[in-house]
C-alpha cells in the first residue's frame, strides 16, 4: 500500500469522527497545507515533540501504547501553559507500512485526540526507522500564557498529583514483574500519561510559572530556576507518593524516582504565598492533588535539597537524551 | 554534550540574528510551547514534513544541504496555498551528539530561514536515526488559501521554472558525475530548492487550484484531479526543460524526469482562461517563467498525455515512499 493510501484510510476519518473539535478548521488533512483559524483575543500556543523507538520507547511498545504516550506527552506542554488544546499535526515514520501497525494507532490516537479535544489537521508518513513526532496547538487569552521565566522569591513550588509512578512503571516492564493491580496502575501511568489541562487552565490564575514533568522534577524545575533568575528548596519527604509506588518499592527509591524519573506529566508550579489560600479554594472541587513541596530562594542557593537535617546542594539530574 | 545544552548553543541564537521575523512572536524556544499571534483578519497555514536517511537523502549528505532541503521542501507546502510563511519548529533526531553536524545544519538553516522570512520558535532534539521533521506555518488573508479543490473544466495547467531538474541532480550524485557548470546546476536545483512563495502569492488572485511538484508533476496533478472531481490532459513536449537538462541526458529522458522526477518544487496550478491574459501581465515585471502544459477536462477522461497523435490515459505514478 502506497503513502497516500494509507493517509486516506486510516488518518482522513477523524476529523469527521469528531465533530465536536472542528471549530477553526476550514481546510484539514489533504491540501498542502491544514487552513486555521486563532479566536480572536487568542495566542496560539505550540509545541513539537518526538518519541524514538530504543530512545524514549521499548521495541514492540503496542501501537496504541505510543498513540496514548505521544499524544499525552505533547498535550501536557499545552497544560503548562494553561492552554486549551486545538490542533494536532503527526510525522509518522514507519519501517514498512504495516497496515495492523497504523490500524491500531489510528484508533488509538483517535480516542486519545477525542479526550483531549484536539484534533489531526495534518500530517506525513515516511519509511524509516519507528520515529513519531507530533506537534500540538493550542490557545492562550492573549498576554495569559504560563510561562517559566516568572517565579519570584518566597513562592510556594507545587506539584499535582504523584510523583515517580511512570518511572516506576518502566522498572515493572524492565524487571518483566507479575502483573497484579500494583504493576497495572504504575504501568498505565507510564503509557497513558494525563495531562493537567484543566489544572492548568484552573492555576494560570494564581501561579507565577509552570513547567510539565517530563524530565523529572529536578532537572525540570532547573529550568524555571534558570529563566526566572532564582533558586529552590524542596523537601523530599514532602514529595507526593501513590499507594502502588509505595507498595512497589522501597521509600529511598520512591522519593528517588519522584525526583528524577521522567515522564510523570504532572505540574510543577509556583505560586505566591498571598494566592495560596484562594487557589486552594478554587481546587476544593476539582480532581487533583496539589502538594506544596518546596520554595524558591536566591538564586545563589541554586537547587537544595533538605537532607539528614540541613539544605543540601544538588546538581540537577533530569534524564538526558544525550 | 547533552540535549538542553544543543539546543542552547546553536538554535537560541537564531531568533535574535533575524530581528526582522520576530513579529508575532511571543515566546520562542526555551519555554513548553512558543507563544504565537495571528495577525488579524489572517489565517494560519501549516504543513509538516519529514526528511528519512537512507530514504529521502544519501547517507553522507552535508548537514548543510539537509538543512536547505528540508527548509526549501517546507516552505514549498506554503507557497502552494499562496502564504506568507512566518515560523518553523523542528525535531531533530540525531544519532550522536556531533557538534560538527548540528554547528553546520544550525547555520544552514540560519540562512535559509532568513532568505524565507521565517523563524525558528521550536524544536525537540532526540536521539535516534537520523531523521529531520520541520512544521512550516504561514499566513493567508481570511478565506484566500489557494486550494487543490477548485480546478474547472476548461482551466489551464500551467508550472512554473523548469521540470526535471531536480532528479536530473539526484542521477549526477547516483552515478558520481564529474563535476562540471551543468552538473553543478542540476545538484543545486536537487539541494537547494527553491520555493516559489512571491510566485504563490501573486498568482492566488487568478488561479483556481496549486499544488507544489514535490512527487512528480504527474502525481502531484492526480492530487488536484481528486479533490476538484476533475480530468486532465498534458502534453509532455509542451514541459518547460532547462538548457541544463538539456545538455546532461536526451529528450527522451529529460521529458519523463519532468513528467514523473519529484522534488522540482515548482508550482503546479490552473488558471481559468478568462484570466489568463491578465496573470500574463501581471508576472511581466516578475520574475518567474510559467508555462501552460495542458488543460482540464472532464473527469471521465482521467489523467491523459498526448504522445504519437494521440491522448493515452495514463496511471499516476509519482515518488512512493512505500
């Protein structure tokens, strides 16, 4: 089967799917290029994201696995802008044209897209080595964006949810574990990431900066630490932990996976303490846990970690793919 | 050296050396997303594009020319629908972190996106085979894209520039044709496309469907057929040949280069002949050669060349990837 054929017949039917999610789109998959239309009052928010197999995947990862993992992956960078997702473009590389393969991550990635209410405006399927990039739109109220150059000194760092589950979940297919509901759950936080979209949108409000989890808290937090000029305290002890992980390994790995495993796709955030009492309000009736774990300090503290009784130093650590 | 600290040193910088291209833009590269905004009254075109080693290029290409290529083929996708291209993202997926490789392709690209007045706003950079996918985005007046939809009965076929020429380029590289003026121009016509964006723009007022040659004027005109419930009829002698292609093969081949070689990136587009004295006129003080190849014709007649006296329906047989 030719590149067009297997674009038309899997790829064309979901927008069609969706009806929902068509608002702004006048010309989708097809042309040489999608046609879009921003709301007015709006900024368009994007950004491009690429899983490699033997890099950021097992080979034989199931299609629909990567179809959820890349698609959460890149929305949760909407959600640390506190965007609402629109669009979503795919680069496809695939070893043969496997119609099973493209069968299954077609309808994979369609649930996916349904959930999050983006859609596939446009895309290009090569032959080569399993390689999926896609790009994510999305939009901000204009000047609202959540970026990560704004935290101040004395801000609260939060982060949603549990942290090192995802890792965790790797280390039950690493070690083959027995499943049992434990290794189901740490294994669906690894392949069906849930990006904070709402939580984004609900914190932009009140958080000074935002940045997603897909490093690892530490080499991720440095980042708003570098933009911002400032440095941070965080007190593992404080580090928010599922049930499963708990029963899944020991404390030290725990709290060690929570701060430098990747791909958890929570929020890290900073928000001033004189917000912290409103924001807390505003979450009462929202689903998510949000765990203060840490300040921000002088840039000269750098990054510390509380330690057998005192702040220590600590070299960011996030996963590098170099 | 790791990914954040690539990125840094070659990418960051090229934002701030086209202070020209930087309307509209926010936030650029090193936040989740970059931060866009749509001039009014405009829409947003994108397209996505993925260069393969080993498939689209020869291994050993110099990260310079890739970095023409995968720009040039890009901006193309735009030029077709008659944009103003604005912004690029690109994920970058490189075996090793080569220095050499990424100082070379970064400068490349550097000069490219200046000479195409877009800017880089994002990018991933992954490890991996070596694979390059950039998403051009552009602008067109509200309802003004130049589509494949809309060819009518009776329109003319016209190309732009000369056909052929880039596969006359890859067969200089395939059979290590000593270097010589031709063969210098038809590797350049193969490594630098250039696309035809003024061109796209000035002809949207007159023509009823674009399309860029990336697969071969014949399986890129079946695209236009399919989408405008069309026919058409091409006359292979009418095809515009450089003096170059001219001189490296015989007439024979050169005209089935032009029919079915992909990556020219000219323009291919019909105009309804009631405006085809004005276009005329209008591209005198511009300086592009188009050239009527054919016609369209009902779609019962399909996709026809005349060839010994005769119209001979033929099967589209662009570049497959698969």
């Amino acid at each position: 089967m030719d590149e067009f054929a297997l674009i038309r017949r899997y790829f064309q039917p979901l927008p069609q799917r969706q009806q929902g999610a068509c608002e702004g789109v006048s010309v989708g998959i097809g042309d040489d290029c999608a046609v879009l239309s921003v709301p007015e009052g709006q900024q368009l928010v994007v950004s491009i994201d690429t899983l490699v197999e033997g890099t950021h995947f097992l080979t034989d990862t199931p299609a629909e696995q990567l179809a959820w993992r890349l698609l959460g992956a890149s929305v949760s960078d909407l959600a640390a802008m506190g965007a609402t997702p629109s669009w979503l473009t795919l680069a496809l590389t695939l070893p043969y044209a496997d119609e099973a393969w493209v069968s299954d991550f077609s309808a994979a990635l369609a649930e996916a897209s349904q959930l999050y209410s983006i859609q596939l405006v446009g895309g290009d399927t090569t032959r080569g080595p399993l390689t999926l990039t896609a790009q994510v739109h999305g939009f901000v109220k204009t000047d609202a964006a959540l970026l990560r150059s704004n935290a101040q000194i004395g801000d609260l760092i939060c982060v949603t949810g549990t942290l090192g589950d995802s890792r965790a979940g790797l280390e039950t297919l690493l070690t083959k574990s027995s499943s049992n509901t434990v290794v189901e759950y740490l294994r669906q936080r690894f392949y069906r990431p849930q990006p904070r979209v709402s939580t984004g949108q609900l914190i932009s409000a009140y958080a000074s900066s935002c940045i997603d989890i897909s490093d690892g808290l530490l080499g991720d937090i440095q980042h708003i630490l570098d933009q911002s000029g400032v440095g941070a305290q965080i007190n593992p002890e404080a580090l928010p932990l599922s049930a499963e992980i708990q029963h899944f390994t020991d404390d030290k790995t725990a709290r060690e996976w929570a701060l430098s495993g990747g791909e958890d796709f929570e929020l890290c955030f900073t928000v001033p303490p004189e917000q912290w009492v409103s924001l807390q309000e505003h979450l009462q009736n929202h689903d998510v846990q949000v765990t203060p774990v840490g300040a921000i300090c002088d840039e000269a503290k750098g990054l510390q970690l509380f330690s057998q009784g005192e702040w220590r130093a600590v070299a960011a650590n996030g996963y590098k793919h170099f």
